[in-house]
C-alpha cells in the first residue's frame, strides 16, 4: 500500500526520480509494519512451511476432537486428505503425529496459532489458506456440527477475521466443493456459482471479475508455495482454484462476459 502512494508522491514532486524513490522508500515501510523493525520475513521458506504444516494438522486434531470424539470416519476423511495431497513419506508421519496431538483431551491451540502467527500471520493468503484447509476438513462427512463451527469460528477470529468474513468465507467454500467433481453437483447451479465467487447475481460484470481474479490469485501455487504453504499441500488449493474456474465459466456463459 505505501509503495503505491510513494510512488504517486513521489512522481508528483519530483517525476520519474520521485517515482523510484517513492517505491524504494514505500516498500521499505511495507516491509515495517509486516515484518517489524527488521524490514525483512525472520523466517525461512523451510521455516514457514514446517509452521504451516504443523498448525493445519494440529487443528485438523482439535476440529476432529471437537464433538468429544474422534471417529473412524474422520480418522478416515484425514487420510484421504494426505493421500489428495501426495505428501511425502516424512511428511504423513509428522502429520499423523500432529493430528494426533491436536486430538488429546483439552489441548490448548493457542500457542500454535502464537506460533503461525508469528511465522506466517503477515500473509493473509496464508491465514486464509489454513481456515479454507480447516473447513474442507470439518466438511469432509458433508457437513459441520455446531461444535466444528463454534471452533473454526474461534480460530477464525483468533486469525484476525470478522465473524461476518469468516461466514463470508465459509459459504464461498462450500460452494466452491459444489464443483469439486467438474461440473455443479446443486440444482441451484447459477446460485452456487456467484456464492463460490463471494459475489451475488445484482453484482456488476467488474465486481465479478474482480472477484475471480482475486481468488485466483489467493490460490496460486506459486504464490502460495513462495509465501509458506509446502509443495506437497499446494493440491488443495489447485483444486479450489478448479472450482472458482468452473463457477467463474457458468457466470460468463450466463452474462455473455468476454
């Protein structure tokens, strides 16, 4: 944000000059208020996806956890997870291991999420990539207890989330899985399409495609890897973004979008 108004500010007084100096000095204190006095991420990329990893398995425990037990379907849909994301050996041992401890009776969450917010909270594709892991995990057996959504709810807001964005968020997901077989799985396939997207149908043509485009962009694997998310996660959000593409399609067709 401060590199742009640098820029700006700087190309108004000074011209092409002000410009360079304006976004060296913008970027400098972007990466102030995002990194602290450093001006740099303190964390390695290794750093931030072991952080990452950890902190989605953790709480995929505690969400399983939630209703006073961990059963063998969840047990199951956790699996099936793992294996949708093709994770290496070392990684599915270390997940199961987290799954696990985040699973004991009464275990605190909060240090963990200390912990990721320390580490990845500068990234809000990052906390959102983790609460969208979460809820496609609570959704897994087709739908969330009350006592799955009171803890996602928790963690959403611990994350820095209205309770109104968290809702928001919720509903794009989980109408974005009403693609997850390639085509729409609800009779309300229109209706789904403009949820998945966060919009709804008096949106206009622009706010549509700005919201595409920035939910294609909050599922790039590159971005997402380059900012913390392991390799072997990134199938998760390859497969949302599939999603988004499909709803985004139904909506062209229907408005004759170019």
């Amino acid at each position: 944000m401060f590199k742009i108004l640098g820029a700006i500010s700087g190309f108004l007084v000074l011209g092409f000059i002000g410009l360079i100096l304006g976004l060296i000095g913008g970027s400098f204190i972007d990466r102030l208020l995002a990194y602290g006095p450093g001006g740099v991420n303190p964390f390695s990329a290794t750093r931030r996806q072991s952080v990452f990893l950890e902190t989605v398995f953790i709480l995929m425990g505690k969400l399983a956890k939630a209703d006073g037990r961990v059963s063998e379907s969840e047990i199951a849909h956790v699996e099936q997870f793992m294996q949708k994301l093709r994770m290496t050996q070392e990684h599915r041992f270390k997940a199961i291991a987290l799954f696990k401890q985040g699973a004991v009776k009464d275990y605190d969450i909060h240090p963990q999420l200390n912990v990721f917010l320390t580490a990845c909270g500068y990234s809000p594709d990052l906390k959102q990539m983790l609460l969208v892991y979460l809820i496609i995990m609570g959704l897994s057996d087709g739908h969330l207890n009350a006592a799955e959504e009171e803890l996602l709810q928790a963690i959403a807001g611990r994350l820095g989330y209205h309770p109104a964005a968290f809702e928001q968020l919720l509903d794009m997901v989980m109408n974005q899985m009403h693609f997850s077989a390639g085509s729409a799985s609800s009779a309300n396939t229109l209706d789904d399409a403009y949820r998945a997207l966060g919009v709804d149908k008096d949106s206009s043509d622009a706010e549509i495609k700005r919201a595409y485009r920035k939910l294609m962009s909050q599922y790039h694997p590159d971005k997402l890897m380059g900012q913390g998310v392991p390799e072997d996660m990134i199938a998760v959000a390859t497969e949302q973004a599939k999603e988004v593409q499909i709803a985004y399609d139904l909506i062209k067709k229907s408005r004759n979008l170019k």
